[in-house]
C-alpha cells in the first residue's frame, strides 16, 4: 500500500484576502522596560481593561503607536465593544504612520478586504512589502503567497526567502509551504529530503497540513527513512485535530494492521469521521458493513465522540 495526497497541492496555499497566518498583536513588538498593563489585559482577555490601559497610554503619549495598534485589533475583532471597522482603521492609520509594523500588516489586510469598504490593493501590497521588509513573519508569509500566486520564477525565488524569514518565527505555515516547494522544485532546487525536512519542522510545531505530508513521506520513505509507525502516531494525531485526510489513513492503517495494530472498530470509527466530512472510502464502507450490530454502534459511538472533541478543540476567534 502506498499512500498518496489528496488536496495538498500548492495552488491550496494561493493568496487570499486578507490571509492571517499570525496574530497582528506580538508581544516583542509590544514589549517596553516598564508592564505593559494593555497588552497584559489583552493577552489575558481582560479586553475592557485593555481597552482603558491603551487610551490612557495614548492620551499620555500622542505618538504611542504600540497602544493605538492594540486599540485597533479590539475594535477589529469586536473585544468587549461593538465590532466597528472604521474605528478599527481609524487607529491602525494614526499607529503606521508613526511607523508601527504592526500597524502597516493590520492595515495591509484591512486594505484587502471587501467588507472593510476600503479596498486598495495597491496601497495594501505596498504596506506588505513595508512589513515584510521590516521582519514582520505573518508579513512575510502573506507577501510569499502573493508572489507565488504570479507564477513567475524571480517571484518564486522572492517567495522561498520570505517564506524562510517566516518559518525562522516558527510558522508553521511557511515551513509547510516551504516543503512543498522543495517537493516541486520551484524557487529552490527540488529535493524530497529537504521536502521532509521542512515538513517535520512544521508537525513538531503542531502544523496539521504537515503531520499529513510528513507522515506520507514518512510512509512511503520519501525524503526520509522510511517508518511506518512513525507515520501511524502522525496520522493519528492529525486525525484527532479534525484533519479528514488523516482520519481517513489512519482509518485503513487500523484496517491492514500497517505500523499500528489492526482493529476493526477504530477504523470504521475514523471511517465515518472522515466520511461526515465528505470524504468517501469506499473499501471502509465495506469494512463497516461486516461488522456486526454492536461493533457498529460501537464505532459510531467513537465517532460522534471524535467529531465533537475535534469541533472543541477547533481554534476560534477570540471571545467577546
């Protein structure tokens, strides 16, 4: 059995507006010798509290642009006060132009936007290069997917240093992106081991998409030695992040005994995990089907209960 991907293709990764990769918010961008009560109360999700701190920080000091970015994510995001783009833009405006990174990243996105109502992709590009050039690593993940999405090499070759800028921030996603590059052969020299060794770097930090690729390669031996238990503990703990494809190979894992015991159960119960995503098998409908009465209700029980611990454990916007 061999493994293949299914939907993890670069034009996946095409640019789109505005695409997070990061929080706006850092605490190195924010961080000064004395507390900063505002960032404080925001990281603990106190956001009135934040809130109240930031206006004071401004009204002390006109140009304190740290505190006017914090000030723009709770309007953007809605943190303890009504949602309200303007204001939100409002205040990323007055912080970029004191020349907060930060700043110029909220804003490029903001720029992006349909529903700000104030698209410039022009002004938005140029504020991404800005940050980008600053260091900024969502910046530079976003600006890497603009380029790659030119289809041009020199825009590769652009693309691969600022993904490298990104994933020296440990993002997970430049890493991912970065070995799929290497896997293609574009902006750098194709190389499956230097594929596998960007995509280990990415699962060790819990990016999903690449435990996927690493343990396929892994598998398979592609760019790595081969290791099929390896592969089995990936796959498994990328299914119990949500991750379809996962599931749906740890569920035939289970079903041939390949790097993890065989057991029927656990892969029709990972079967219809994937299988409420829309991902059809038909082998595991099979399997499923020769189980008998309880073995079924057995494995449906295991699968409602995976579904809904993925849904918990789904990463979510900030509460209000």
């Amino acid at each position: 059995m061999r493994l293949v991907r299914r939907g993890l293709v670069l034009a996946g990764l095409l640019f789109a507006a505005p695409v997070l990769a990061a929080p706006v918010l850092a605490a190195p961008a924010l961080a000064e010798p004395a507390p900063d009560y505002a960032y404080g109360a925001y990281q603990a999700g106190h956001y009135r509290r934040a809130l109240s701190e930031a206006l004071k920080r401004v009204e002390a000091d006109s140009n304190d642009a740290a505190a006017m970015t914090l000030l723009g994510e709770i309007y953007r995001l809605g943190l303890g006060v009504p949602e309200n783009q303007r204001i939100a833009t409002e205040w990323y405006e007055r912080a970029e132009a004191r020349g907060d990174i930060n700043a110029a990243f909220a804003l490029a996105t903001v720029l992006l936007d349909e529903r700000s109502g104030k698209r410039d992709p022009a002004r938005a590009g140029a504020l991404l290069e800005k940050a980008a050039a600053a260091g900024h690593p969502a910046a530079n993940y976003n600006l890497a997917l603009a380029l790659l999405a030119t289809g041009q090499p020199d825009d590769d070759k652009r693309a691969v240093a600022s993904l490298e800028i990104a994933a020296s921030a440990n993002l997970g996603d430049a890493m991912h992106a970065l070995g799929i590059l290497a896997k293609q052969g574009r902006g750098m020299p194709q190389s499956d081991a230097k594929a596998a060794e960007w995509m280990a770097r990415a699962s060790r930090i819990g990016s999903v998409p690449a435990e996927v690729e690493y343990a396929i390669m892994l598998f398979n031996g592609t760019g790595t030695a081969k290791d099929e238990t390896a592969a089995a503990k990936l796959f498994l703990r990328a299914a119990g992040k949500g991750n379809p494809i996962a599931q749906n190979r740890i569920a035939r894992l289970y079903q041939s005994g390949r790097g993890i015991p065989p057991d029927s159960i656990e892969a029709a119960a990972w079967h219809l995990a994937a299988r409420s995503q829309g991902l059809d098998d038909p082998s595991l409908d099979q399997l499923f089907d020769r189980l008998n009465p309880e073995q079924q209700r057995r494995a449906a029980l295991l699968a409602a209960n995976r579904i809904e611990g993925a849904a918990l454990t789904t990463p979510s916007q900030p509460s209000k």
